[in-house]
C-alpha cells in the first residue's frame, strides 16, 4: 500500500529517544519497519542488545496491530521472542510483521527481524484491542 517509510516515533518516549522507527503499510496484514543500530543500541560485548531488539519488536509490531485494528489503541498482552542471531553498529535492521488473526477484541501477529537479509529475532504475539 506504501513504498514509503514514515517516522513513527514522532512523541516523547522510548523509542524517539532511541533513534526512532520507520514505518510502512505492505498489505493489510503485513507490515514493514526498520532502524539503524547506533553505538547506544550495543551491549557490553558490541552486539545489539537484546532489550533494544526486543523494544524494536514491540514498537513494530504494536504498530502493526494499531493499524489492522483501524487505528485504535492496542496493548501487548504476550510477545515471545527468539533470539537467533546478531547485529553490529551500522547494520539496519528490517523488520516484518504478518498478522495472522484478528478478532474483535485480540490481534495476534508474527514477527521476524532481519540484518543483512538474515533472520536474527523471531516473536509472535497478542494485542489487545482497546476500547475506543
């Protein structure tokens, strides 16, 4: 639907403070994200910390599930995260994720986060709709 990213991390918080997340709409059950690992983003040993990307998944993927709900508030209720491989300083990370059921009240979604065209984290997980 977009070949465009926008910069979703427009508010105060986390994610802003953290270099920001692009955003695009592919389908309308599937999604696209990315940001671009800084030196703030590395843990003790020079790989991406798993809180970032754990982070990253979260700000994607709820966005995801904001969308495919209409643009109505969403919480995570779970997210399970694999980590399977890593990331470095200047290395952009991609994100996909796939809405796999929508119900009135749940959105349960699967996500993948790719580095150099390689799976490196692997999550799925449920958003509860909020009341308008």
């Amino acid at each position: 639907m977009s070949n465009n990213f926008e910069q979703i991390s427009i508010k105060p918080g986390f994610m802003k403070y953290n270099g920001g997340i692009l955003f695009r709409t592919i389908s309308d059950t599937e999604y696209e994200f990315k940001s671009l690992i800084t030196k703030n983003h590395l843990n003790a040993i020079g790989i991406t910390h798993g809180g970032y990307l754990s982070a990253l998944i979260d700000s994607g993927a709820g966005t995801a599930a904001h969308r495919a709900a209409g643009k109505v508030p969403c919480v995570t209720i779970s997210l399970d995260i694999k980590f399977i491989g890593i990331s470095k300083e200047g290395d952009e990370i991609v994100g996909v994720a796939r809405i796999l059921k929508k119900t009135k009240t749940l959105i349960f979604l699967f996500c993948e986060l790719r580095c150099k065209k390689k799976i490196i984290t692997s999550a799925s997980g449920i958003w509860k709709i909020l009341n308008k």
